[in-house]
C-alpha cells in the first residue's frame, strides 16, 4: 500500500511539472522527484522537531476566527516570513483542539516542506504544487488545491503506519 501511496505521489510530482514546465522549469540542478523511507523521515523529523522547542524554523501565530481563511479555518501555512528559513504558521484562538491535531500536522508539513528543513526533495515537491497553484484562477475557492492534495497523499503514507 505504501508503494501505491509514493507512485501516486510521483504522478502527482509528474503532473504538476508538466503543467509548469511551459511557465517555471525545473532548473536540471532540481532533485529527483523520487522518494524514499529515508525521505520521508527526513520530513516527519522536521515536523516532530518544529513540535518541541528544540526547532525555531515555524513560528506560531495566533489569530481570532475572523483572520482566519475561509480554506483554512482552524490552521493555516501563511508561507515564508520576512527570513526566507522562517514559515509562518496561523492558528485559529477560537478553535477547539480537537479539530487541531490534524491541522497543525498537516500545516507543518507544509511550512517544513517550504522551508527547506526537511530536504531539496520536498522543497521541490512544495515548490511544484505552490506553482501549480498559482496557475490556479483568480475566483477558485481552494489557492491551496495542489498544496492540499500533496499534503493528502502523505497524511495517507503516515496514517497507514
């Protein structure tokens, strides 16, 4: 099951590159789109660090349920702060912390992947689905949509173990 998770990862990586490649190319310098167990820890140990006060690279911010997007209502990734090594990461005052265990994961996955703490392979993947939601329309009610699918497919990967 978990190798059907990483292709359906790597069909994603492909799709979303080859979508960008007429607008942002991957400079050839670009890391494998291929993954590994040994990846994927990389990731899991920038997230679990971010959770202790060991890391400073994801600051916490928190704000009232009205700044909060409606896409992201309990946390959201606000992206790269004024220090490009530092994500910012929104969370929601007003929500209960039953809706935030899988939200503030899921955002630290991302804030991790963005910030390069858990490697070139997943700052690429990160990379791509920012890009790809860019080329999203103006009125789409997701900006997030590719980021979100990304974020999916490795909760799906983490939850089967």
């Amino acid at each position: 099951m978990l190798v059907k998770v990483l292709l359906t990862l790597a069909a994603l990586v492909a799709i979303m590159s080859a979508s960008a490649a007429a607008q942002s190319p991957i400079p050839a310098s670009a890391p494998s789109t291929a993954f590994g167990p040994k990846d994927m820890r990389a990731l899991l140990q920038a997230v679990h660090c971010e959770l202790t006060p060991h890391c400073k690279q994801v600051q916490v911010q928190f704000k009232a349920a009205s700044q909060m997007p409606l896409y992201h209502p309990v946390v959201h990734y606000a992206g790269l702060g004024g220090d490009p090594r530092v994500a910012v990461l929104w969370v929601n005052s007003d929500a209960s912390s039953a809706s935030m265990k899988d939200a503030i994961f899921n955002g630290m996955l991302l804030a991790c992947m963005d910030d390069g703490e858990a490697g070139p392979k997943w700052k690429t993947f990160y990379d791509l689905a920012a890009a790809a939601d860019g080329r999203l329309p103006a009125n789409t009610a997701d900006p997030y949509l590719n980021r979100h699918k990304l974020v999916q497919i490795i909760d799906t990967a983490v939850h089967m173990h």
